[in-house]
C-alpha cells in the first residue's frame, strides 16, 4: 500500500508543557485510520500541526503529504491540498442556509466575480446526495438535527475536494441511528479511495471501521495496529491508551443507600417557545440518600429537559408540580434559589454552559459560590487560590496551574473543573447531565470515582447518560422515559439494555 500521509517526529511544545514528542502517524491511501488516547494525550494538537492550525515553524518533525513535505503556513493552504478537518464543535452558521454554508468563502462565481446562486444550489443538491441528505439546499442550519448538520459539514469537505478527511470526535453528539449512518458512510468513502482520520473515545465504533489504529499516551506514539492483520480487543487499546491494565471499567462500590431526601410530584412544562407543545408529562421522580439514580433515553425523550426545567426552570414555560426536599415543598423558581436549596446541574454542554473558557481554572472553579471566598462581598483571591488549588489536588486536574486557561484544558479535565465548580457549593443533589460525553476510558473512570465518592458521602445523585452500559455500571436505580414520561423503573440488579430498549418500544408501540 502507499502512504498517502506521513508525520514524522512531530514535536510540539507550549510554554511549560511538551504536548507532543517524536510523534510518528502513517496513513496509507484508502484506509481508514483510527487516533487514540485519553484526553490530553496529543490527538487534538497533533490535527491541529496537520492541518495548518500551527503553522510550520512553530513544531519540529516533518510532514509529507502524497509523497512531497509541505509546509503549512494556514489552513487554508492544507485545504488546498485536500486536508480536511470536521471538529467536534461544528462549524456551520446557523442563520445560513445549507448551500451558503457549504461554499462559506468558496463560493462559485461568474467572470465579473458576483456569486452564481444557481451553481451553488445545483452542486448542494448533488453533494447532499453523495452523504445521503434529502433536504432542499435552501434549507436553514438551525432547523436541522445535530445528525444532519453533521452530514452538511461532510459535504462541505467534499466540495473542497478532499482527499484526507479528518474526523474529531463526530459522533459525540448522535444517537445510535445516526452514529451508524455515519460510520457507514465512511466506509463508503473508503470505497471511493478517500482516506479518514477518526478520532473517537467509542471503542466499539473504532472496531466496527478502523484499518488501522495508532495509540498515543502523553504526547508520544505508543503503538500502531493493523486491524487488518488480527483482531484487536478493546482491552488491548484501553491498556495502550493508559499504560495499565483496567480489569473493571467501573469501579466497584457498595451502596449505603438511606432515606427518600428528594422528590419531583406531578412535574409538567412545555416547549419555551411554543406553548401548546407539552415536553415533561406529569413525571413523578424520587431519590434516596446515598443512591446513584439514572435516567435512560433515546435522544430527544426530554431528560436534559427535565433536568434543566427542575433546576431554577432554567427550560420551558407553564412549569407545574412541586419539588419536595426533606418532605417539605423547595421553591426551584429560579437558579439561585435551586443553589441555595443544595441542587446543583451538571450540563452536557460544559464549553457553551458549563464554564467561562477564557477564564482560568481558578476562577471557574469558584464561580457557583462566589460567598464561599469573599468577605464583606469582596473576593479574597488567596482563599480563591487556596480553593482551586484543593480542587485540582483532588480530583487530579492536569495542568501547569491553576491559572490555566479552561479552554487549553482536555475534555476530561475541563469537566472535572466543572464538577469542581458544583462541589464547591456543596449540593445535596446533583444532577449530571452526560457527564462523560467526549471523555476517554481513564477519564471515565474518574469521573465515576468521584460519582461513588459523593453518593458515599449521603448525596443524592441524578445521572443522564445516552450510554446505557454506564448506567448499568455506575447506578443503583434506573428511570427509562420516552416522550416527555417515565415508562419504566428498574433496580439496577434487574436492568440490562434489552429490558430499557423494550420498555421504549412498548410505549412507543402503544403512543
């Protein structure tokens, strides 16, 4: 086979930090190649020197791209070779329709240089095709599905002319369907002699496409595996990836499981901008002391709904029901209130909701309790300082300090600041909404550690999560909705996958 791309002793330093050493990646034309590792191993920063985002000159190492080095002073001229990178955090406008948003400064135009319209929507239409989209190129990017959107940036890649096509976690935010219908069109473009790089924390989904495989672990290669070759185990990756041996992906954990503390009577609310279209259907929900309660769903069953609209109604309108802490009815009306009530709210969207990214980790640490290190309503930035320094002690943040940026953070670090955040304000009950999403094995594994950790010390903790395996590793109980209701219960001892996924599709059947 040729190589279509070779990076050679990639070497990559930031002020303090050596993010990538002697790093070596082999892509051979057709395949597609799987990036491992745990967040903060490299994978991001390595497609970043790829694809121009760190000009030449700022690294060590050679690249060479079908058979000659190149020196990318941009992205644009990586592009213009036919790298193309998608990044997890979509790159579309979403006032923009589809065909404005795939020709965003590439648009065709006639000789005087004015924009042929007429162009850009037929070659949308045939692009749609090629990655399986039915919809008009007309069509607005916010009236579309994550899924879908997905989709235009692919299509938007391929009017570029791809020949390297570079996926940064693409499925972190599809549901199963359309997770599948993306690794198949890969492999479809496989067919068709297009290279993919696919960087993915979903072993499974790795398994399911890859050719080949390099792993790295702090900043360096640590082995590449040829799919083709012999069957390759998860195990086998996970041990890569963390450089030990993890028997259990679920640390073990004795439940001391106390008194009901919470409960959610009768709640209802409906949608924030169409008031006639009802999201939560009168769900009855509660938690005992000490237990790890999840909530199982497909996408759209209304979980992140419920969640956010119990907290401070921070979604929907016409909110009814009551909220009991300690049998006795909590005022939720507004955030503030739900934090001084102990309630704290994890969001599955920690870039956006979750933390202040041009701040450093000490301020976003502090940020939900900010009386907890003033005096007289001044911050004291020693006690500040002292406090983000105990956090990132405990739940093992990696940077240089606490002065560091959130947004140089990994994934996994960035949500163990989040967490940090909500500890700080000691909650009684928190609510985790995917509090794994886009997080690596190891990470995983702490994150569900300080999960355990807080239910052993008498919290109350509520868990979202698309991955039902999690659900089952991590709970002590189970809520199965669809549709804006609970249509099932069950302890975890009783629970498997096929149980929630029938408990679904009954009621599906019957509605």
């Amino acid at each position: 086979m040729t190589a279509i791309l070779e990076m050679r002793g990639i070497t990559k330093t930031f002020p303090g930090v050596k993010a990538l050493h002697d790093v070596n990646l082999v892509v051979q034309e057709g395949e597609i190649h799987a990036v491992v590792g745990e967040n903060g191993a490299g994978k991001s920063t390595l497609m970043k020197v790829l694809s121009g985002v760190y000009p030449h000159g700022t690294y060590d190492g050679a690249i060479v791209f079908k058979g000659a080095e190149q020196k990318f002073a941009s992205i644009a001229d990586s592009e213009k070779q036919g790298i193309i990178i998608i990044h997890q955090e979509l790159a579309l406008v979403p006032l923009l329709s589809i065909a404005e948003n795939i020709f965003l400064g590439n648009e065709p135009a006639n000789k005087a240089g004015v924009i042929d319209w007429g162009e850009a929507f037929d070659r949308t239409k045939t692009l749609l095709a090629k990655v399986g989209l039915k919809e008009k190129p007309g069509a607005i990017i916010a009236n579309l599905g994550v899924g879908k959107q997905q989709l235009v940036e692919i299509a938007k890649a391929l009017a570029k002319e791809v020949k390297l096509l570079i996926l940064d976690e693409p499925t972190a935010s599809l549901n199963e369907s359309d997770s599948d219908a993306l690794l198949n069109l890969l492999l479809e473009f496989k067919a068709q002699g297009i290279s993919s790089i696919l960087i993915s924390h979903k072993l499974n989904e790795i398994s399911k496409v890859a050719d080949s495989i390099t792993i790295l672990r702090d900043g360096s290669t640590v082995d590449t595996l040829d799919c083709r070759a012999e069957t390759i185990s998860e195990d086998r990756i996970i041990q890569n990836m963390v450089g030990r041996e993890m028997a259990d992906r679920y640390p073990k954990r004795e439940p001391k499981i106390g008194e009901t503390i919470f409960e959610v009577k009768d709640w209802r609310v409906y949608h924030p901008q169409n008031p006639d279209r009802q999201m939560i259907k009168g769900v009855n929900l509660h938690l005992k002391r000490g237990e790890i309660l999840g909530i199982a769903g497909l996408m759209g069953a209304g979980r992140t709904e419920l969640a956010m609209s119990i907290f401070g109604r921070a979604y929907g309108q016409k909110i009814s029901g009551t909220v009991e802490l300690h049998g006795k009815e909590i005022d939720v009306s507004s955030i503030q209130n739900a934090i001084a009530h102990g309630l704290a709210y994890v969001t599955e969207d920690r870039k956006s909701l979750g933390l202040i990214l041009a701040e450093d980790i000490k301020r976003n640490v502090t940020l939900a309790n900010l009386p907890g290190v003033s005096t007289h309503m001044v911050i004291d930035e020693g006690e500040e300082l002292s406090v983000a320094a105990s956090y990132r002690r405990q739940l093992n943040i990696r940077s240089s300090t606490v002065f560091q940026k959130t947004v140089n953070l990994s994934g996994g670090n960035q949500q163990k600041v989040v967490l940090s955040k909500w500890l700080f304000a000691d909650p009684e009950i928190l609510i985790l909404d995917e509090p794994t999403r886009g997080i690596d094995v190891g990470a995983k594994y702490e994150i569900y550690s300080i999960i355990n950790q807080l239910a052993n010390e008498g919290r109350g903790v509520i868990m979202i999560s698309s991955e039902m395996p999690e659900l089952l590793g991590v709970c002590d109980r189970i809520y199965v909705m669809n549709e804006g209701r609970f249509v099932g219960e069950f302890e975890a001892k009783d629970a498997s996958q096929e149980k929630i996924m029938r408990a679904i599709m009954r009621e599906r059947e019957a509605s």
